[in-house]
C-alpha cells in the first residue's frame, strides 16, 4: 500500500498505526518510508481504536482511513476531496473498491439498506465484472471501512469510531452515527481501490468468525429500536447462529464452530 501512494506521499500527510504487531513493523516502515509518521500502539487496540489513534494525530480537515491491505492510485484522492467541499452535508466518502487477486471484480459500489429486522443487506455490485455500470456518484446508506475520506468536522459533531467492537461492524455504526446527525454517505468512484480482502484476519478464521457473531448482536443493541430488538436477537440466535455453527460442524470446523458459540456467549456477558 505504501509503495502504491510512494509517488505523492511526501506531499500529504501519511500516518502508519502499527497496532502493536509482534515483528515491530514500525521500526521497518520509518527505515523504508522516512516521509511516513509511524505511531507504535503498546496494544492492539482494534481497528477502531488503531484508526482513532491516527485520527487524533492527523492534521487534515479530510482524513482518509484505509487498510493496509489495499493499492490504488493517490491521485484520485483530490478528486474525492472536491466532491467533500462542494458537499457540506457529507461526512464520509468511499471509493469504488474491486478485488486485488482474480479477475479484480467489484467488492463495493454502494450499500444497500440494512432490513431492520434480520439485518441482511448487500454491497451493490459485488462480484460483478467492472464494466463502468457503477460509474455514478450516489448516497449510499453506509461507508465501506476499507476506504472512506472522512469530515473531521463531522468526527467533532459525532465522535470518534466505536472502540466496542474491536473488528467488523464499526463502519456501519459510525455511518448511523453520522446519519442521524444529518449528514451523508457517498460511493464515489472517481477513485478505485484495490482490496486484499480479509488479508489480515483470514476469510475463514477463528478470530473473523468470533467478532462476526458477537458483533451482529451488539449492532443490533446500539441501533435497533426496542420493539423490534427482540426480533433481531430471535432471529440471529435461533436460526443464523444454528446455521452458522451446524455448517462448521460439518466441514468439521470446530475451531470456527467454538468460535460462533463464544462470540455469542460473549455478547451476553457484555
């Protein structure tokens, strides 16, 4: 990611959260990359935590959050950036994103709403060929973590990203956060960003399975209403946790399975 935006990147304030990795690969970075801030977390604080630690030592009045896991050309970031001033009321912007590996097919053009009560939605346009359908600015109820320039005006309105749920979901939760104090959500595609999708978690481990269950239900406390949370909590404990865990169990995947059943119980104790 780094020797993607290295071109531009000591015209721009670039800041690297190593969140307290066991290699030290901030010691690394600031060798290979002297125009990169490398800040060194004692701890793993999530990927909330880690990227509030950049946004409380970042200058800029847009901010750009993006996984390390991901190339794309810096030059489209000005072009993001004005959209963000011609657009007061907007609070995040996220890019097109395709898949890295393959045929690079789209990962997300947009999000459609989440159902209030199962909380099932999808990314608009995933897994399809990038043949330029998507190639219109539209709201999008949702930011996509992996890249959103941010307003940090709109950080100071609402707060920074919810340290809670340490990994997934923090995204959604941060767009409703800004929703609900009146400001938008753009897909824009006039940047395209390359996505080594779940490179640091793993699509199938432990550790992704454990924070996706616990975190749905924790969703679902902090932004589904009352009359209907006890639906949500029905329908992901009675049929989507079964379901879950029964497809584990048999692709003999008790890791993944153990994981489902602490995440739950986790959610509980919380």
């Amino acid at each position: 990611m780094l020797d993607s935006i290295a071109s531009v990147g000591n015209t721009m304030e670039v800041i690297v959260v190593d969140n307290a990795s066991f290699a030290d690969e901030a010691t690394e970075i600031e060798k290979r990359y002297p125009w990169v801030r490398v800040i060194r977390n004692s701890v793993n604080s999530g990927f909330a935590g880690g990227n509030n630690v950049g946004i409380r030592e970042a200058h800029g009045r847009y901010l750009f959050l993006v996984n390390n896991d991901t190339v794309f050309d810096p030059t489209g970031l000005s072009a993001l950036a004005d959209r963000m001033d011609k657009s007061p009321q907007t609070a995040i912007i996220s890019p097109k994103l395709r898949f890295y590996y393959g045929e690079r097919h789209i990962q997300f053009s947009g999000y459609t709403p989440l159902s209030r009560l199962t909380l099932r939605n999808r990314a608009i346009g995933f897994g399809e060929s990038d043949n330029g359908q998507y190639d219109t600015p539209h709201s999008t109820p949702y930011a996509h973590g992996a890249a959103m320039l941010v307003r940090r005006e709109a950080i100071g309105c609402v707060g920074m990203l919810p340290e809670c749920y340490f990994l997934y979901y923090e995204e959604l939760d941060w767009s409703l956060m800004m929703r609900r104090k009146g400001y938008d959500i753009i897909y824009d595609p006039v940047l395209t960003v390359f996505h080594k999708e779940s490179a640091t978690t793993g699509s199938d481990s432990p550790l992704r399975t454990y924070y996706i269950t616990r975190n749905r239900f924790l969703f679902a406390r902090r932004n589904v209403g009352k009359l209907v949370r006890w639906g949500t909590y029905a329908y992901l404990s009675c049929l989507v946790l079964p379901r879950d865990i029964f497809s584990h169990v048999v692709h003999r995947r008790w890791d993944l399975a153990r994981s489902c059943v602490k995440g739950f119980f986790d959610f509980i104790l919380l």
